[in-house]
C-alpha cells in the first residue's frame, strides 16, 4: 500500500509489519533546505509525474522459468502505469477559487517565502532554487492532498501523510504554509467529485485560520477546529468563521482531550450531514510538543485518529487524513503506530497487517 509522502511515498510493504519513512511527515525549519535537496526529484519533473509510481515493466529472460510470471507482473505494471498516466485528475482552476494571482507572483521574492516558512535563510538564495527546492515539494503535497480526495470518494478513505496547511488562504501564507492544499482539495470536490457539503475536521493544535477564512461565508463547509486558544496564529477575525470551535488550552491532558472529542463529534454529527469529512490531524498536541503546548499521550493520538475515523465510517462518508503539524521527531513513529491501530481496528485495509 503506498500513502502519499510529503516528498516521495511512505511504503508499508506487504511482506513485514514496518511502514518506513524517508524524514518525518511534519516538515523541521532547521532540516527544510537539506531534506529537500536529498528527496526531490529532477526540476524539470512534473507534478503529475512525481506522484505516479515509479515502477516500469521490467524485462524478463524468455527461458527463465519465471517467464510466464514475469509477463503477468509486466502486465500490471503497465496497466496500472497507463491508468495513472490517463488520469484527470489535475486540471486548471480559476485564480480567484485558489490563490490570487498577486499572492502567487509574491512567491517569486524569496523573501517572501522565507516569512512564510519561517526559514530565515531562504531570503538569501535565487528565486530559482526556492522555486525548486522549497515551493515545488510543497506542491507536491497539495497534490496528494487533491489525490486523496479522489481516492477517499472512490474507496472511502485516504491518507495524505504530508498536506494540512491550514495557516495558509487564498491570497496569504504563513505558518510554514504556503498554499492552501485544504481550499484547494475542496474546491476539487465541488467542481469535479459532484459533491456538495464538506466537513472540516481541525484537530492540529493552532487554530486553521487559513480554511477558516476561505470558507467563510461559503455554508456548503462545516468547520469544526480544536485548537489551543493562546498560540500562533491568535486569528480572531478568522475564529467568527469557525461553526463549532472547541478551545483546549495549554495543559490540556489525553483524557480531558477526548472527552471534548466525543462531544464534538457527537455535536458536529447532528448539526451538519457531509459527503466528505476533511481530518487534519496534527501531532502537535503530544505531550512534549514545543509549539502546541499540549499534553496528550501518542496512544491518545491513535485514540483520537480512531475516533474520527469511526465517525466517518459510521455515517459513510469518505473521509481524507491530512497529518499537518507535529514538531518532534517522535511524531513520525506516532504517526506510524495510529495508521496501523486504524487497520488492526478494520477502519482501513494495509495489505500484509
């Protein structure tokens, strides 16, 4: 099974119980520019290319006994290659449902962008390496992002392990997020998946105000965030957007977290019938956290993920996991640990668990 990763794929192989990572799914200033360097692809790949499997038919010896086999394996290959390659689902959206065309041409300062990924060092490179280095692997995100809604309206459910820039809106950036891969898998839904209400479900500890401004006076979204009212980004305007905001302050503990949890949901399920739930689900409200200042176990995290999840399934509807913030390096195995705790629970299917 292959999860899309924020630079290549998180690969949980079918022949052992261990999903390996290539970094941790939540992006560190500090690493950015190197981790950058040593994943992406070639500049002059696309984005439609970078997320296609990468495996061609390899060429079989036609007196090896394994012929026959070797031909099936061809086969699928090429099949599933060509099914990915025909593929629609990239296509041009106008600027004013996304980004506005003066906040994507801000893009070219790389000064800009070093505010917007809070990387001071970026101000002081070319405009062209950014573009490559720093912005297209963020696109790339904001692809499996818009991937995963696709997968989750046919299959049920996808993860994203990558995406969730819920700081970042139509016309600004901030908060180490530059576009607004949630806005944009939305307006996906609506144009080409024919549905019409959306759920967003904000368990990151900051509060999503970039969603939250996008949708604003748009009542085809339901926002209900569960935030740490006293850290980054303190949007007050953006909070009057939130339909079922639940405050959990610093110190917050795992059982105090999921009590409100389930009332939320319970609340969320009554007020707002969805075709598509959105579940951001950032790590940043594990205990030690620095930024999110929370005290949840990793347990309660997969407790957490599993609850929503459960919320999803019961009501059917597809559902798309975002893992978003997490700012330790604890977060990629708690991550790992909740993906398959969702599948020994049978809430998803990982061949070989």
């Amino acid at each position: 099974m292959y999860l899309l990763h924020k630079k290549l794929y998180l690969h949980i192989s079918p022949h052992s119980h261990h999903i390996t990572t290539v970094s941790q799914p939540s992006p560190v200033p500090l690493h950015l520019l190197l981790l950058l360097r040593l994943y992406s692809p070639p500049a002059s790949s696309t984005l439609h290319d970078s997320l296609t499997m990468s495996a061609l038919p390899s060429t079989a010896d036609p007196s090896s006994p394994s012929n026959s086999a070797s031909k099936n394996t061809e086969n699928d290959e090429t099949i599933r290659r060509n099914r990915i390659l025909s593929s629609k689902l990239y296509f041009d959206i106008p600027p004013s449902k996304v980004h506005s065309e003066s906040y994507l041409r801000s893009l070219k300062s790389s000064l800009t962008v070093s505010i917007i990924t809070e990387v001071p060092p970026v101000a002081v490179f070319p405009n062209c390496l950014v573009q490559k280095k720093v912005l297209y692997p963020f696109r790339k995100q904001v692809g499996g992002t818009v991937l995963a809604a696709k997968l989750a309206n046919e299959r049920g459910y996808a993860i994203n392990v990558g995406g969730g820039f819920h700081h970042c809106c139509a016309d600004r950036g901030g908060g180490f997020c530059v576009y607004a891969d949630i806005s944009l898998c939305i307006h996906y839904a609506f144009i080409r998946l024919n549905i019409s209400r959306v759920m967003i479900i904000d368990l990151d500890a900051h509060q999503g105000n970039g969603h939250e401004t996008d949708f604003s006076d748009d009542r085809r979204v339901y926002i209900l965030d569960m935030y740490n009212p006293y850290i980054y980004p303190l949007d007050y305007e953006a909070r009057r957007y939130i339909d079922q905001r639940v405050e959990v302050p610093s110190g917050t503990t795992t059982e105090e977290y999921l009590v409100k949890l389930d009332e939320a949901l319970q609340v969320a399920g009554n007020a707002f019938n969805p075709e598509l739930v959105i579940y951001n689900a950032g790590t940043d409200i594990l205990d030690g956290d620095p930024l999110g200042r929370l005290k949840v176990s990793p347990d309660g995290v997969s407790i957490r993920d599993e609850k929503v999840f459960r919320f999803a399934r019961d009501k059917n509807i597809p559902l798309v996991m975002l893992t978003s913030g997490g700012y330790m390096k604890s977060s990629a195995r708690v991550i790992a640990d909740s993906i398959i705790n969702l599948s020994n629970k049978s809430l998803i299917t990982i061949c070989g668990i």
